[in-house]
C-alpha cells in the first residue's frame, strides 16, 4: 500500500480511530484483489498492457498541454 493511500484515509477519517482502522482494511483488501484481478486480465489478455501504455501518454500531453494553458493566462502571456 502506497502512503498517499494511507494518508488520504487518514485524511477522511478525520482524527476517528475506528474509520482509521476499517478504511485500511477496506483499502489493503480492495487494492490486493484488484491487483490480483488486474494481474490475471493481464497474463490472458495482453493487449490490455498497451492499451494502459498508451493512456499514460495521453494523460501526461493533455496535464501538460492544460496547465500551460493557466499558467499563460495567470501570466498575462496570452
């Protein structure tokens, strides 16, 4: 489990020990099923890989193409 997940559960359990405890459990389980789930899809059917490998760069020109959009106009560069 990675600590953004850990810290957005802590985040929305907001100081509560008992919703601390049951959003890890929940998110542990979900995230080591989904793994699993994900894992098998993957060794039967390949082309998920590239269809995901191909979202990464989609995601990262578009962030990139947005965000320079708002930086330009904050600026007064447009």
């Amino acid at each position: 489990m990675s600590l953004d997940n850990v810290l957005t559960v802590a985040g929305a359990a907001y100081g509560h020990q008992g919703m601390l405890v049951f959003g890890l459990i929940l998110s542990i389980s979900l995230m080591a099923f989904a793994a699993n789930y994900i894992a098998n899809l993957l060794q039967r059917h390949h082309w998920i890989a590239y269809l995901g490998l191909g979202v990464v760069p989609y995601v990262a020109v578009d962030m990139i193409w947005r965000d320079s959009e708002e930086v330009f106009i904050a600026t007064g560069m447009a």
